[in-house]
C-alpha cells in the first residue's frame, strides 16, 4: 500500500512541474549599438581609466548586462550587452541608455579603441574608432 501511494505522489509531482515557465523565463543576449563615446584625450601607463558611452535600447524587455571588451594587438573592441526576458516587448524608436566603466592602462603602446556601432548594409561590423 505504502508504495502505491509513493508511486502515486511521485507521478502526480512529475505531471504538475512544468519545465517551462512561459515567455517570460527565456532570457537572450544582444550587442547594443553604441551611439556616442566620451573617452579620455590621453591614457596614462598603469592607471585606470574612464570611458562613457551611449547606445540605443532595442525594446523596454532589454536591460543592460555588461560591456563586452577584447582586444588583438593594439587594436581594443568594445561592445555593449544587453539582455532580453519576455516576448511582449515595445521597440524603442531613439531610446539611449549611458554606461560607464573602466580600463586599465596595460601597456606604452598606443591604443585604438573601436566600439561596436551596428552593422552596415554589407551585412560587416561597423565602429565608432577612438
């Protein structure tokens, strides 16, 4: 009898759990094409430095996450990331969003910033270059 209704409690808990919660649990990853860049004339060795951009906002279901930056020779890639939860999103005509954030000075070289600004007709890459 015990297990009976073991088995019973056990098949009734898997049939309510559902593992999908909707729309608004699918969370995406989207770059945010940066509009405007406020960038420090000079950059000093061993210091950190300040950068402040501007990029549209796609929809009111993104939220800034976090600046994705790379960099290949001297040559430094920054994008901004945005995440998306939900389906039932208004598009945003012109809607700006300002971030800031930091980078350390590494290196004597010179540094070519290139901010990821969208992509063009060709379908490649295009960047604001500081």
């Amino acid at each position: 009898m015990k297990k009976i209704i073991l088995s019973l409690v056990l098949v009734l808990s898997l049939v309510s759990c559902s593992l999908d919660d909707g729309e608004e649990s699918k969370v995406t990853y989207d770059k945010m094409p940066i509009v405007s860049v406020e960038a420090p004339d000079t950059l000093m060795f061993g210091k950190q430095e300040t950068f402040k951009i501007s990029f549209l906002k796609k929809t009111d279901c993104h939220q800034f996450y976090d600046i994705a930056y790379s960099f290949s020779e001297n040559k430094h890639y920054i994008t901004a990331i945005a995440f998306k939860r939900g389906e039932q999103c208004e598009v945003l005509e012109g809607e700006t969003q300002e971030e800031s954030f930091k980078i350390s000075i590494q290196n004597r070289e010179a540094y070519s910033f290139r901010f990821w600004s969208g992509v063009n007709e060709e379908g490649e890459d295009t960047f604001i270059e500081k």
